[in-house]
C-alpha cells in the first residue's frame, strides 16, 4: 500500500513537473471578486492552488489526528480503569465466597418452600 501510494506521488509531482516545464511561458489574469490581477505565469496559480490544498487537508488530518487521539486517551482510561477492578476482584477472599455459597446452598428456595 505504501509503495503504490509512493509510485502515485511520483507520477504526480512529474506530471507536475511537466505542465510546469510547458506552461512556463503561458500566463493568465486571475480574476478575484475584488481585484483583477493581470498577466500572471499559470505555473505560479497551479503551484498556489496546490499549496492551499495541501494546507487545507493537513488542517483536516490535524483536526481529525487530535480527534483520534483524544478518543484513544478516553478508552485508555477506561481500560485502566476496568483491568483495576479486574485485579480487585481477583483478590477477593475465596473462603469468604465459599461460606456464604454453602450458606445459600443450605437455605431453603422460594420454589422449594411452595412445594
């Protein structure tokens, strides 16, 4: 999985090398609601356009990144909490479980004593 998404990357960055290598000479207006920037190199919108992707999606992975960490240190909690009770119950006392199981075993059922 790696390696493919490692052979991805590359074919992108050469396929972006390539439109850069071309389109150097090409230049564009950039037409904004507020402005109008003439006689732009197109090579310069596509290298701006994918650096705001690439910082809108590290901002995403961050966001989510500090979700799943946060939800890791809840269930960790948890864990820590339940294997301490588990330990706790381990080291009850057995004869104290055995006396009152004879005890109970002694006393007569609810549905016995209808009979």
């Amino acid at each position: 999985m790696n390696i493919l998404r490692a052979v991805i990357i590359i074919i992108l960055f050469f396929a972006l090398l390539i439109l850069a290598v071309l389109n150097s000479k090409e230049s564009v207006s950039l037409d904004l609601y507020w402005r109008t920037i003439p006689d732009i190199p197109l090579i310069f919108i596509i290298f701006a356009s994918l650096l705001v992707g690439v910082i809108v999606a590290g901002i995403i992975g961050l966001a989510e990144n500090m979700k799943l960490r946060l939800t890791q240190r809840r269930l960790r909690q948890e864990i820590r909490k339940l294997e301490e009770e588990v330990n706790s119950l381990r080291h009850l006392p057995i004869a104290e479980g055995i006396e009152r199981e004879k005890e109970n075993f002694n006393q007569p059922n609810r549905l016995t004593e209808e009979l």
